[in-house]
C-alpha cells in the first residue's frame, strides 16, 4: 500500500476513509482534519484560552500535542485520582502528562482528588455506595465536577476532552439503545456554556481509536497503555468491542452511525422535553447547575463523607473485577 501523496510505503491504511498515508503525511493530515472539525463545529477560536483535560492517555495527549503544534493557548488539566492499588494506574498516568508538558513547555494544573474531598476515588466510591457496584459513576461525577470548576475558576474559555470516534460511537449506541433523549440531546461534538458551566469540546471525536493510537506512536508520545483497573467488563467495552465487529463487516460503519445521528439532531429529530428545560438549579455551594434545588451531586457526596465518622475502610479487591 502506498501513500496517496507522496506514493513512499504507507504507514497507515485507513479503509473508512479510503486513504492510506506515509509517516510523514499522516502526522500532517491528522492536525489538519483536526483544524478542519475545530472550524466545522465552531469550537473555538484562535484567541480563546483552552484547557484540556489530560489523563495521561493517547487521546487526550495527542490532543494536547494536536493542539500545540496548531499554535492554540491549549493548558492542561490533569485529575490525581488516586487509583493506585495494583498497577499505580493513576501515579503512572501523571508522571507521563508531567512528563509530556515538561518536554514540551507547557502549563499542567493538577487536582489532587484526596485533597478535595478528602479521600481518593475507590475510598470515596465505596464510602458512598457501601461497597456495591464499581466506582465509575462517582468517578465520572467527580471528573466531571472538577473539570468544569477549574475551567471557570481559572478563566478559560473552553475546556476539551479527548474522547474519540470510538468513545462518542459507544455512548451513541447505549444512549440509542435505551432511546435517551435528554442524552441524545446534548451528545456531540460542542456543548455551549451555560450558567455555571462552561462550553465543552471534543476536537478528537471523528477519528478512530486506531488512528489515535497511531498518531501517539508514530510521534513518539509516551502514554499509559492500561485501562483504568475499573474499565474492565464495562459496558462501554462490550459496545466497543460490538461495533468493531460491525465496523469490519462495513468499513466506516461508526463513522456514518455518528455524523447521520449529528445530521438528524441538527434537523430537529429530538427535542427537549420540557420538564427538563424548566429544571435549572444552582448549587448554593458551587454554583454549577443542578437538577433540583438544593446541593448538587457533588457537594452531597463532599459533605456526606465528610461528616460520616471516621471508620476503617476496606479497598475493593481489583483481581476480582
Ligand atoms: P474517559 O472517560 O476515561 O474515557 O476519558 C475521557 C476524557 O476525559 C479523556 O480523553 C480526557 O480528556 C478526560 N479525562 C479522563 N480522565 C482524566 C483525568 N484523570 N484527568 C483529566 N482529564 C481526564
Ligand atoms: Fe474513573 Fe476508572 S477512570 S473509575
Ligand atoms: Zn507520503
Ligand atoms: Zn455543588
């Protein structure tokens, strides 16, 4: 196979796309589709302040790398989840973004989960959920929370994730499955700022996991090639693994599954139910948006775990999940 521009040997076959691509001409290209989708969807702008969020991961590295070689104000944010039974998954994935960032001159800001809440994610989790189920959800809530309130706090205009093609496919997929509106409805490539929220971007979202993955590696960027020790058996998994499936069958399946759900958005197929327009709260305490008066999810679990008394706490054994 050779490379459609310059005819040297292809270092990446993409079907889907009906390209293949040198070395060289591919860690040109992927920068550009980048640029081309920032523009697309009216991400951002040249002078806007971009933090992005950083696991440590090849998505969102190369999206920090992506964004930095296209001259945008991108800084990082890195969440210290303490996730560190077992394979020192969290320690390691801070030591390659610290790594990264100092090798490149950029700003990283690091949000120690422990010191904000006063216990890492798996204690948490379990403090919360009296040891049922897997800490995902308090994670993602967690995460979630964290992200927004740096942004705001620090003034950034717009704060970008590294989610994939892939990523946004298997959260398409469950949301379609169970008919989730409200989800369908805020699933894409910008949400816009609200109060007390800000606007969210996904510059990555319509590029395969395996061209990620190949642009991490053909630019030398060293990431965490674990999953988190809790992704194991997700559901979001199950989906993936699904769709690649179907994706061999009919190369370029999940990148048409994607942009025909963004078309039919756009024409109106889903629309809002009203209850949830009406349900605008602000948590008294952070200020970001809740669905009912009172607290918001995050401050409840803070102040839940912070007031229970003191008691030994058992970690979840991993081997078992
Ligand atoms: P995930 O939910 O783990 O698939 O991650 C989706 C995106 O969230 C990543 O591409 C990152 O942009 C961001 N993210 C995940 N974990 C962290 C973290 N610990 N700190 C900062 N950003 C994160
Ligand atoms: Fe949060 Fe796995 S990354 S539980
Ligand atoms: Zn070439
Ligand atoms: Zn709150």
């Amino acid at each position: 196979m050779k490379c459609r521009k310059c005819g040297a040997k292809a270092a990446i076959h993409m079907p889907q796309h009906r390209l293949a691509l040198c070395k060289e001409h591919f860690l040109e290209w992927v920068p550009e589709q980048t640029e081309r989708f920032i523009r697309k969807y009216n991400m951002f702008r040249r002078e806007e302040r971009i933090l992005v969020a950083v696991s440590g991961g090849k998505d969102s590295l190369s999206l920090w790398d992506i964004l930095w070689r296209l001259g945008y104000q991108a800084d990082g944010l890195y969440i210290a989840l303490g996730i560190d039974e077992g394979i020192r998954y969290s320690a390691e994935s801070q030591r390659l973004t610290e790594q990264f960032a100092a090798e490149r001159g950029l700003k990283l800001h690091i949000v120690d989960v422990e010191r904000e809440t006063g216990f890492p994610i798996p204690v948490l989790a379990r403090k919360t959920m009296r040891g049922q189920g897997k800490p995902c959800a308090v994670c993602g809530l967690v995460k979630r929370h964290e992200m927004n309130r740096i942004a705001r706090d620090l003034g950034y205009d717009v704060l970008a994730t590294g989610h994939n093609l892939d990523d946004e496919v298997a959260v398409l997929f469950g949301n379609t499955l169970n008919w989730s509106v409200e989800y369908l409805l805020r699933q894409g490539p910008v949400l816009p700022e609200e109060p007390g929220l800000a606007r969210k971007v996904k510059p990555l979202c319509r590029f395969y996991e395996r061209e990620m993955t190949a642009y991490a590696l053909l630019r030398g960027i060293e990431y965490i090639y674990e999953e988190c020790p809790f992704a194991v058996g997700s559901t979001s998994i199950a989906y993936k693994e699904l769709l690649n499936r179907l994706e061999n069958e009919r190369p370029g399946a999940k990148l048409s599954f994607y942009l025909s759900f963004l078309e039919a958005r756009q024409r109106g197929l889903f629309r809002e139910p009203q209850e949830v327009r009406q349900a605008l709260h602000l948590c008294p305490s952070c200020g970001q948006p809740t669905s009912a008066p009172g607290l918001c999810s995050f401050c409840r679990l803070v102040s839940r775990v912070k007031s229970s008394p003191s008691q030994t706490i058992t970690i979840p054994n991993l081997e078992n999940r």
